[in-house]
C-alpha cells in the first residue's frame, strides 16, 4: 500500500515538472486586446490625421465662478455689447424661453434640466429635473415644458408657476417611439409653423449604413406624439433647426463625420424646400459641398441629394442656430441666421468656438458668413474658454448664448 502510494505521488510529480514550463508560458501571455469601440462607430482612420491622439473634450460638471468667466476676452462687431447673464448651470446647452421670462436650459452628461428666473432681485438657477438621460431638448408652449432626453419625452403642464414645487410630468415616451440608441440620439427639439414638434434621430455611430425609416433623419409629430411623419432623411447629427420668418421652412445645422482628415468634412447648414418633405441630405454616402465618401462607396452618391445652403467649417461642431427676427440689431441682421459653433475636437488645429451670422435669401441663395461673437479660442495657444452651444432671441430683440464649458448665459445686444 505505501509503495502504491508512493508511486502515485512520484508520478503527479513527475507530470507537474514537465507540464510547469507550458503552464508558465501561457501564465507570461498578454491578454487578449479589447477592440477599439471607435471601430465599431465606422470609419475610424486616425492616420489621416495630423495628430492621431484626438479625443472629445470633457465639458466640466461643476459651477465656475463668475470671476472665473472671462467674458472681456469677447469681440463682438462695433456698437454691440456682450455680458455675462446668468451663470450656475453646469453643462447647460439648449434653451427655451417660457412665457413669463424663464429660461429652460437642458443638459448632456449630467442629466439636468434647469429653469434660470428673476428671484428676490437676482437671476437664479435651479435644477427642476434630473438623472435622465442626456435630456438635452427642452421646448416651451402654452405654459408647457417638453423635455427629450435619449428615448424619453416628459411634459411638464403649468411650469412656471409651479417652479418652487415641480409637478410630475405627464410622460409621452410610448407614444413618440423614440430609439433607444445613444450615439448621436441627444436631441433638439422645435415647434413648427404648423404646430407640430419636430425632433432630430441622429445616426448611431461615426460613419456606417442606416436604417432610413429610425436613424439619420429630422422628424415631426403632433404635440401627442401622434401621426410621425420624417421630413429630412440622410441627416447625420443635427442639435439646431429653426423655421425661415417669411417661408416657414426648415432650416438646419449638421455635424459631418469624424476621422476622414483635418479639412473634412465640413459642417452644414440646410434648408428643406417646402415640396420636399422627406428628401435626402447624403449622409452616409455624400457629404459637405458634394463630397463622396471614402469608405463606403456607392454609385452616384450625390445624386437627389439637396446640397447645403453653406458649409460653416471642418469639425467645427455647428449646433444650436435661429433667424434673428428682432428690432434691435441692425437691418442686415433681420432675418439673418445666428449659429453657435462648440467648437472642434477632431481637428489638430483647432476650428469653431464662435457665433456665426449668415445671410441668404430666403430660397438659400448667396450666402454670406459673417463672424458675430469670438474670442473663446485663443489661436495662438491653440487653446480654448468656453463653448457656445445654442443661441436664443429675447423679446426685447437682443439675444442670449449659451456656454456648455462654463455652465453660463451671454446676453449680447446693440445700441447705436
């Protein structure tokens, strides 16, 4: 018995000495790569960059002081004034303007939604809805405030008066069957001239082949969320539309893609002619001025698409834009489109940071690009302050903008 025993044991030894050397090797292997997620978001190709190091900037989640916002750095053309309006909202980006002078701001990463108000003498901000989804489209109708996060729509009834007490929203999400998509999916929202709301779905990644029936396009639904209807398809990311003052059609702000080089492809800004309703904008195929694209490639892939009225830059993240239609600015501002540009990340040398004025006529014809409000970028340190997200026209005809970077409110008007 102890010999068997002994036996045993000799030969367990025996098998461990040979097979310890294979068992260390692997033990000394690396670990599998994980695949770049990039990838999978198409048409990743960091080599055609300058520097292939390039990443989103992380816009801060905290307040910054005012004394921290240097907003005498600002140029605007002669006799107009900029201002520091209201501060204290951290990540705030689009607006809306509610009856009795509150403005709605909605947010990204930190899932907020804030109202700005005129309180014991002070402008104020105050959170009215969190831990959602990146609700960044807010709209303002008769005493109503809509709310869209990523695939969630939320109706706050009499807002403005019950701001110290916020009501539970009346919840829409069912009815809009909006995708669940992140990527792309924050949304803006606007009211028609027709009285419907319309909501963009952008296109789930950097670059790839859509669904044209759920992504990739602008659309509008009854204030319900009823009778869906999509308006502009091939639209890859749009955070900006407003409607023309004397046509009523729909004009709006586009981001290209990512990755295909410094100088392209440039932003867009579009208008959709009024018997047009559902035509193609190019993406994913054409881009810009009629650009094809290098990586998926079809035939004729510009051919029925409606080409921009403009292109407003490389990477320069074009978003939030509306036609100024106020008394105060000077006459070659009326009806003119003001366009807030956030600013690039894909892009060595960076390109936006700025307020844009563009003038066209109203079929889309001529246009002219003015710079309006500038010195978030500082060229020649290749650095920047600040990010203007959305711009909003006040009654009294001067106008506000937003600044993601410093959770603030510009307020910019003229005098002669």
């Amino acid at each position: 018995m102890l010999k068997t025993t002994l036996s045993t044991l000799a030969g367990a030894l025996a098998i461990a000495i040979i097979t310890l050397p294979a068992t260390s090797a692997l033990a000394q292997q690396a670990p599998a790569a994980k695949p770049d997620p990039r990838v999978a978001m198409g048409g990743y190709h960091p080599e055609r960059m300058d520097s292939q190091g390039l990443a989103p900037h992380v816009a801060p989640v905290t307040i910054t002081a005012p004394e921290n916002i240097p907003v005498n750095r600002l140029q605007v053309p002669a006799g107009f004034k900029v201002e520091l309006w209201a501060h204290g909202s951290p990540g705030a980006r689009m607006m809306a303007l509610g009856d009795k002078g509150t403005v709605f701001q909605g947010t990204r990463a930190i899932g907020r939604v804030y109202a700005i108000r005129e309180k014991d003498g002070k402008r104020t901000s105050q959170v009215i809805a969190e831990k959602l989804v990146q609700p960044n489209g807010v709209l303002f109708h008769k005493g109503s405030l809509y709310v869209i996060a990523i695939n969630k729509v939320l109706r706050y009834d009499n807002i403005e008066d019950n701001l110290d007490s916020v009501p539970t929203p009346v919840d829409l999400t069912d009815a809009y069957k909006l995708p669940t998509e992140v990527h792309h999916n924050w949304k803006f929202m606007a009211l028609g001239p027709d009285g419907k709301i319309y909501i963009q779905v952008g296109a789930p990644c950097n670059l790839c082949e859509i669904n044209p029936g759920v992504h990739g396009q602008i659309r509008r639904y009854n204030l319900d969320g009823s009778g869906m209807e999509i308006v502009a398809r091939g639209v890859r990311n749009s955070v900006g539309f407003d409607f023309h003052p004397r046509t009523g059609e729909l004009w709006f702000t586009d981001n290209g893609r990512d990755w295909a080089g410094e100088e392209g492809f440039e932003e867009e800004l579009n208008r959709l002619p009024a018997n047009m309703i559902g035509a193609h904008f190019g993406f994913p195929y054409c881009h810009a001025n009629g650009q094809p694209d290098p990586d998926i490639k079809v035939p004729n892939p510009c051919a029925n698409v409606i080409l921009p009225v403009t292109t407003l830059g490389a990477h320069a993240a074009a978003l939030g834009m509306r036609f100024y239609s106020g008394k105060m600015f000077p006459s070659e501002y009326q009806n003119a489109v003001i366009i807030a540009r956030r600013g690039s990340w894909n892009k060595t040398v960076k390109n936006g940071y700025d307020v844009l004025r563009v003038n066209a006529t109203a079929d889309g014809k001529n246009p002219r690009i003015t710079p309006f409000v500038t010195g978030f970028l500082e060229k020649e340190k290749n650095t920047f302050w600040g990010r203007p997200v959305d711009v909003m026209q006040l009654p009294d005809g001067s106008m506000l903008i937003a600044d993601e970077q410093n959770g603030a409110i510009y307020r910019v008007s003229y005098a002669k």
